[in-house]
C-alpha cells in the first residue's frame, strides 16, 4: 500500500507554499513522524513529518515555485 505525502495547510490562510529542501534522500526509509522536508510559507518554514513508516519516492523537488495545498510531493510505499 502506497501512502501519499501532500503538502500540508499550515495556516489558517495557507494556500500554497514553497518546497524548500529534502531532509531525506529518495529511496530511503523513512518513520511515521520523522521530518522529511521543509516547507515555506508566508510567514515561517516547517518541517513536514512523514505520514507513514516505508520507502520514501519524491516526485517534487525543491524549487522556487509555490506548490498548492494538498500537492502530492511524494509517496511512501
């Protein structure tokens, strides 16, 4: 079973927010609860906890851009 890892409503007016970096490398296993990356928003960055426990497959990498709430960044399978 595959889980997906979506960017995260942190704020009460987040609507988007910013893929900043990748605390764990692709292909590695991660722990329910562990930080995997960091996400920026308009006023602060967090660090986004893994879902699950399982093998980590990103599918977005850090840019620049604004991602959506609700993006899927990554699974864990």
């Amino acid at each position: 079973m595959t889980i997906d890892v979506l960017v995260p409503k942190i704020g009460f007016s987040m609507a988007e927010g910013t893929l900043t970096e990748w605390l764990v490398d692709d292909g590695a296993t991660v722990s329910e609860g562990q930080p995997i990356y960091s996400l920026e928003s308009d006023k602060s960055i967090n660090e986004v906890e893994a879902p699950a426990s399982g093998v980590l497959k990103i599918l977005v990498q850090p840019a620049d851009d604004p991602i959506p709430v609700g993006t899927k960044v990554a699974e864990i399978g």
